[in-house]
C-alpha cells in the first residue's frame, strides 16, 4: 500500500516565519496647549494632562505650571491653561484626532467659534514640522500673540521661545497658579 500523498509533508516539520513588522516610528517632540473655563477648570486640565499620558505611543515629559489668564478673543470665566512636552510615535493628524476624543470625553461642545469651553487641546509645535491642512496648522497660528502659551512654554522649553516674545505679550494678564 503506498503512503498517504501528504505523508511527506506530515513528516517534515513546517517553518512559520513570523509576520513582518514595521519598525516603530522614531518618537516625535510635541508641545500641546490645553486650557478649560467651565467647570473645575484646573481638574479639568491635570485630568486632560494624565488623558495625553495614556494615548497610544504618547508620553507627557514635562508639564507646565496652571495659569489663570483672562479670555482672548472670547467671554466667560478666566482660563486654566497649561502646556505639555510629549515624545509621541503617532503622525500629527492621528495625533490630533486623538486629542479631539480626550476634548469630546471632557464634554466639549463646538457650539460657536471661541465658545466657553470645558477643555481645549491645541498642537502648538510638532518636532520641526510645518503643516498647513484644513484641520491643522503647524505651528499654531496664534501661539505667538498669547501670553497663556507662551509663559507656560517657556516655563517647560525655554529654548522655544524668546525674550523677545515674551515682551510682546506682557501687557497680557496671566497669573502663575500655586502648586
């Protein structure tokens, strides 16, 4: 009786490559803006910080102080902001979906343009990217008019911001929070 056909296969042990995978994306600096004037803002945004934390591929390396900064270009009670160094391996626009997700879990409602909010998450610099899309411009357009970025970066990366800059937005009420 000849062997089965496939005895000769059976009988030779069988290789299984491990499936390919991609290298992991080098990390990229990022330094994200948050802010809050409804509810308790300063929970608010130490909760969003520990939120940025837990992100996939994301790590918050360095947090700013709180800062009390009376609202630009918009009403309501004064702001909470804050800034944040993340070293993350996800692509900006990935980045800032994720951000949106953390905004929309704190209750953040779009209702109109510079609306008091519960919690605001901008991607201010993204490595040494420039990007200029529909969803997101890198830098911020604006981060260099606003006291309550710009102290709070300084703070945390004073290599990013000059003296310069720094003049020209004292004129602006901004008040370091106790720890």
């Amino acid at each position: 009786m000849p062997p089965p056909k496939n005895a000769a296969a059976a009988a030779s042990p069988v290789v299984v490559e491990p499936p390919h995978q991609a290298p992991m994306p080098e990390p990229v600096t990022a330094f994200i803006a948050l802010g809050a004037n409804l509810g308790d803002a300063a929970s608010t945004v130490r909760k969003a910080m520990d939120s940025i934390h837990a992100l996939p591929g994301t790590e918050v390396v360095r947090r700013s102080a709180l800062y009390l900064t009376t609202p630009v270009d918009s009403d309501g009670p004064d702001y909470v902001n804050a800034v944040v160094e993340v070293l993350t391996t996800l692509c900006a626009p990935h980045l800032l979906e994720q951000l949106q997700n953390v905004e929309r879990s704190a209750g953040r409602k779009r209702s109109y343009r510079n609306a008091p909010r519960t919690l605001d998450l901008d991607i201010l610099l993204f490595g040494s990217g420039q990007i200029d899309s529909p969803a997101l411009v890198v830098p911020h357009p604006r981060m260099w008019q606003r006291a309550f970025v710009l102290r709070p970066l300084a703070e945390i990366a004073p290599q990013r911001v000059s003296p310069k800059q720094l003049r020209a937005v004292r004129e602006q009420d901004v008040e370091k929070l106790p720890s």
